[in-house]
C-alpha cells in the first residue's frame, strides 16, 4: 500500500498574529487521515514515528520517499514549514499543502496551491469535516495519478534530478518504524488516556516524557503543567509550585507571551494557590492578570469565565466600596461578553457537535447563575449534566457553584 506522510504541528497550537489556538490533532483525525485512507494510502503523521524532537534518519527518509506527502502550515509551525521546504526540494511532486482559511499566507508559499479548511478552534465541525473529506479524497486521487509537478523549486528549476534513496534501504525503515511504540505519539495518546481516567498522577510523567522527547513544545509543556496541578497524589502547595515551575519554560510572565493556553494554566496555578493560602493577595492578582491577558487575546469562555470569577473573589476581599462596587460591574460586563461570543458560536449548524459542548454549557451556567439568572442557569446545568460529563468535569463544575454560592453569601 503506498505511503502518505503528514508534516503538520500536533496538540493544540496557537496563531500568534491571530491570537487563535487551534486544535491540530482534530484538523488530523477529522479530516487528514479519513481522507488519506479512503484514497487508498497508509498514513503516518511525524509524531507517530518521532522519537525525539530532532529530525532523524527516518523522517528524512519519509519526506524524501514517501509517495504522497501532506503539509498543513496552519499556525506556520516552524518544523512543518522547514520539512515541506526539504519536501519540495527533494521531490518534484505529489505533495499537498493545506491550511485553515484564516490569517494571511507568508510571500514565499502564497503562490502554491493550497487546499483550505474552516476551523472552530477547538473542533471542527461535521459538516466541514465531511466536505473536507470528500474533497481532499479527490485532491489526493488527482496528484498521484497526474504526477504533475507541485515543488515551486523544480518547476522553476528545470533539469534538475530528484534524490532516490534505495529502495532496500527505504523498506527497512518501514519495517523498522512499524515494529517500533515508544513513539511521542504513544506517549501522548496514552498520558490523555490517563487524563481520562483522573489518574493525573501518571498524566504528568506521560506528558513530562513527551516534553523531554519534543523540546520546547509548548502544547506539552502546557498539559504537563495542568496535570501536575491536578495531581492530588502530592500536596496542594507542592503540586501547584511544581506546575508554577513547569509553566515558566514558557515565560508567561513576558508581556510578549502570547498563547492563551499559557496565560489560561498559570492564571489557573495562581488562583488555587490563592485559594490555599487567603492572605497571599498577590496570587489573586497574578490570576486577574494572567486570566485577563488570557481573554483579551483570545475572546475565549475559559479564560472569561476565570477572569470574572477572580473579580469577584478581589471584590470579596477589597476594604474599598467604590472597588468593590467597580470589580463586580466588570465582572458582570465580562459575563454578558462570554454569553454574546457563545451566542455567535450557536450560528454555526455544527454547534451541538462540538467536542468542547459541554465546557461551554458549564460556562454558560456559572455565569447565568452569577447573575441571578436561575431559569437560564437551571437549562444549562441540565444541558451539561445531559451529556453525561466524567467525574473530574463533575467536580470542576460544582467547585466553580460553590465558589459563587460563598460570594452570595
């Protein structure tokens, strides 16, 4: 069966022009690797065979070999970027690019023919999905019968010879690469296993692994710091120190940080830590800040929902009656903002579908029932309880109740 190569970046991964986190792992399984397999092609993405974060022998030898390569440039991953350029100037053709229809394309790959998709951010959704399918399934049938050049150095270089690795040599990588499950990829399917499970304990070790394997990655750095804090296998206080620690190979502190899934973990991290030690005002304020950087960047229910959340928690606290007065009416404003960006999201006809539905239900039922909506409230417990969430998402919903239900107090 001839053999389809996807370079792409994986876990979720952010747009810094846009501010936008996609989740790539989706734009994969929902739409790359359906489609690759209905054209009748065994796919590999670069994790499932990457052993480390360096470029090895092996992915050399599948970007040179392999008899149809995909690259999806969304968020312009450097890696992904970098290989489509070996791609490109080690075979002439059958290659595809792809990416997600926002944000502008960089001068240099614009004037490829690129396949676009449409992209929620945190899903994408049924309709798309099966459109995409369908269209790359034809795309790809299409480039592996005409053969017709796509590599912008061959088709401006004329002459030029594409290299051949030998034929035995590329078959023993194959083999040696199928009997092979010490992948990243094994890595991080089974620590979301274990994040499934609540076992956040052997989570944290899965991710820290794959963060040792992928240098620099900020998506695993990002789960192995949120596990960490979720460990309740350690104290409170040294779990979410170690998170704190583990956060900070990003340097959310940089005000040039930019990834809303940084911003979000460590106003996390210092809103429990706040929780555990009251008279550490500090804490709370670096939550407000982190939180609030988080959502103005990305207009995101999570980050909102914590931002408002800790704006209560300082109004609680303030010994000053026009603050306190200021810090719920904006508390409240940030609410209504969250309630106005899910109504937008409702538009979408795949909306019920999205894998992330039944954190925007508990979004929508904090906030209603912090602002004495009780009727609405009720509909979007009922709606979050209707999906039947883990134990884990259980907890997280009544611990932010509760929290308000002190504050009404």
């Amino acid at each position: 069966m001839p053999l389809c190569f996807v370079i792409m970046g994986y876990g979720k991964k952010t747009d810094p022009a846009l501010g936008k986190t996609y989740d790539l792992d989706k734009t994969y399984h929902n739409i790359i690797k359906p489609a690759v397999e209905n054209a009748g092609f065994t796919c590999v993405r670069s994790d499932e065979i990457l052993n480390s974060g360096i470029i090895d022998k092996n992915m050399y030898a599948l970007l040179i070999h392999a008899d149809l390569c995909i690259a999806d440039i969304t968020t312009f991953n450097p890696n992904a970027i970098y290989e489509l350029g070996i791609r490109h100037a080690a075979k002439p053709f059958s290659t595809i690019v792809m990416k997600e229809r926002e944000g502008n394309i960089p001068f240099d790959i614009n004037h490829n023919s690129i396949f676009m998709y449409s992209h929620m951010g945190e899903d994408i959704g049924v309709t798309e999905s099966e459109r995409c399918i369908k269209d790359l399934t034809d795309l790809i049938l299409e480039v592996n019968r005409t053969k017709e050049t796509d590599s912008p150095l061959f088709h401006h270089i004329r002459g030029m010879t594409p290299y051949i690795l030998p034929e035995i040599e590329y078959s023993q990588i194959i083999k040696d690469l199928a009997e092979k499950n010490s992948s990243v990829f094994a890595l991080v399917e089974n620590a979301k296993r274990e994040m499934s499970a609540s076992n956040f304990h052997a989570a944290a070790g899965l991710w820290q692994r794959a963060s040792d394997r992928v240098e620099n990655d900020a998506y695993y750095i990002q789960q192995w710091a949120l596990c960490t804090y979720k460990d309740k296998t350690e104290s409170p206080n040294i779990a979410l120190n170690n998170a704190l620690t583990i956060i900070s190979k990003l340097d959310p502190e940089n005000w040039n940080t930019t990834d809303p899934e940084t911003l979000g973990i460590t106003g996390a991290i210092y809103k429990r830590m706040w929780e555990n030690n009251k008279i550490a005002t500090d804490y709370l304020d670096k939550a407000i800040e982190y939180y609030r950087r988080g959502f103005t960047i990305k207009q995101d229910y999570y980050n909102g929902e914590n931002y408002a959340l800790c704006l209560d928690f300082k109004s609680e606290i303030s010994t000053d009656p026009t603050e306190k007065i200021s810090l719920r009416y904006v508390a409240n404003v940030v609410r209504k903002e969250i309630i106005k960006i899910v109504e937008k999201l409702k538009n979408d006809e795949d909306f019920e579908k999205r894998s992330d539905l039944i954190w925007i239900y508990a979004t929508l039922a904090n906030c209603y029932f912090a602002m004495d909506d009780l009727e609405n409230f009720q509909i979007y417990k009922d709606k979050f309880y209707g999906l039947n969430p883990e134990p884990w998402q259980i907890e997280t919903f009544e611990d932010g109740i509760k929290h308000l239900e002190k504050l009404e107090k």
